[in-house]
C-alpha cells in the first residue's frame, strides 16, 4: 500500500551536550541555529568570490559580514515582535531579547539588511545598488537556509492537501495522536525553499558567465525581489495563518509586507534595461 503523504516527525536538535560538560552541558544544539550559522558562513564565502573578481579587498567582506550578521538578526527579531506580536512584546519589552524563544520574520530581516547596507555604502563609499546587485546573491541561497530550518523546526508550514508530498508535522501534535488523525499539509518551507535555490542558480550563472550585474546595473535586486517576494505572495495562499489575527484578512501580514518588496523589484528590473535602451 503506497501512503499518500510523508510522515515528518524530526527532532529540532542536533544532539545535547552531556551534563559533565562545562558551561554547555545539557544544552541543545538546534537544527535552526545551524542553518542559521550557515548563511552567513556560505554568504561569507560567496561574498569573497564576488569582491574577488571585482579586485576589492578581503578586509571589505568582513566588514560586510559583520554589518549584515547584526542587521539581518536584530531586523528579523523585531520583525517578528512589531509585524506580528506587537502587543505582547510591547507590554513585555525585556522579551525582545529572548531571541532563543524563536520568532524571527523574514520581511523584518529584509528591511535590517537594506539599512545595514545603506549604513556600509555610506561609510566605505560603495554604490547602495552596486551593493545591492551583489549581496541578493547571498541572500537568495541564504533564505534557503532559513526555510529548511523552518521545516526542521515543524513550523510555518501550509494547509491541508491531498498531494502525494503532503507532510504529516507529527511534532506539532499532542503525543499519542493517530497518524491517520493529524492531516497532511503542504510543507510550503520547502516550496520556499526551492524558489530560493532557483533564485540562485540563476543569478550565480547570470553573474560569473554572462556579467550581466555590469551590463544591466539593478536587474539582479529586481529579479530576486520580484522572484522571492512575488512567489511568497503566491505561496502565502495555501500557508496557515502565523497569528489568529490573519484569519480575518483577505491577504497575511506576509503577502502585504511582501507587495511594496515585488513593486520594488518590478521597477529595478524595468529600470535596469530601460537605461540600457538609454544609453
């Protein structure tokens, strides 16, 4: 008999330290956390290519690094804290810390990247679209990442299906339950998470072969806003509501965050050619 849907009963953790440890003994090693390591790690590692073959120097990477590790997780914590709770987290400030709690909003880490950018563009005198054109390349693998967190982590994932792939998160049930009882659902952390990969295929193939960030000046921040955010609307439809209060809107806080990101993207991809034409 062939089941029509995939059981997903995955611990979040890695391992846990043995008690006799020192300092880390009895603490968990999450899934989550490493992912989220990992974006950074391989952004950092694309990122030097990139400077690499623009003939900047290895010190500017570290320094971009650094703005973007701060950036990215402070904005997606508050984020998650003002998009989506903000009256709890308001009536419980010292929360905003608790970052190993979870909740951390992509949109919100979105915004934190294009202030920590601006700030670096001033400061070591880069162009915010040069820097733009370059970084979203790193962010595109990077999202990636995250989702297959999400998808370790048995969160934020889609409604019910009938599909073959549907996944039965068995974690985000009572213990005990009947599998034929927990429905299969869409695992929308892994339809985001190939829109990412696919995302940077192209604009890795598009910047090493074709040099296309030099022949169209913006084209690579409006394909990734336009491909990520637009396909994040569309995926948004068949996602569960984060918070209750999305059940009463026509479109989740995701997919209006997401709007002005895919308006963003249409026009710099527009704009990129069009000056071309111009020129």
């Amino acid at each position: 008999m062939t089941l029509n849907y995939i059981v997903w009963d995955v611990s979040p953790f890695i391992f846990t330290f043995p008690e006799k440890f020192p300092i880390l003994g009895g603490r968990p090693i999450a899934w989550y956390g490493l992912l989220w390591a990992m974006v950074f790690i391989v952004g950092y590692y694309i990122m030097k290519k990139i400077y690499k073959k623009e003939g900047l120097g290895e010190e500017l990477v570290d320094k971009l690094v650094i703005f973007m590790l701060i950036f990215t997780v402070v904005g997606a914590r508050l984020g998650h804290c003002l998009f989506y709770e903000p009256e709890y987290y308001l009536s419980n400030p010292i929360k905003f810390l608790y970052i190993w709690e979870g909740g951390l909003a992509s949109h919100g880490g979105a915004i934190g990247i294009l202030l920590g950018l601006l700030i670096y563009s001033r400061k070591y005198k880069k162009p915010m679209l040069w820097l733009l054109d370059r970084v979203v390349v790193a962010v595109a693998i990077g999202g990636a990442f995250i989702r297959i967190g999400n998808l370790m982590n048995s969160e934020i994932y889609g409604v019910e299906t009938t599909l073959p792939w549907g996944f039965k998160f068995v974690r985000d049930w009572v213990p005990g339950t009947p599998i034929d009882v927990i429905p299969a659902c869409h695992p929308t952390q892994i339809y985001e998470a190939l829109v990412c990969v696919i995302v940077f295929i192209i604009l890795m193939y598009l910047y090493f072969k074709k040099d296309t960030v030099n022949k169209h000046p913006g084209f690579f921040f409006g394909f990734f806003c336009t491909m990520i955010f637009g396909s994040r609307i569309i995926i948004e439809f068949i996602k569960q509501p984060q918070v209750e209060f999305e059940n009463s809107m026509v479109l989740d806080m995701g997919q209006w965050l997401s709007i002005p990101f895919l308006v963003a993207g249409i026009y710099f991809m527009i704009r990129s050619y069009k000056k071309q034409t111009e020129s």
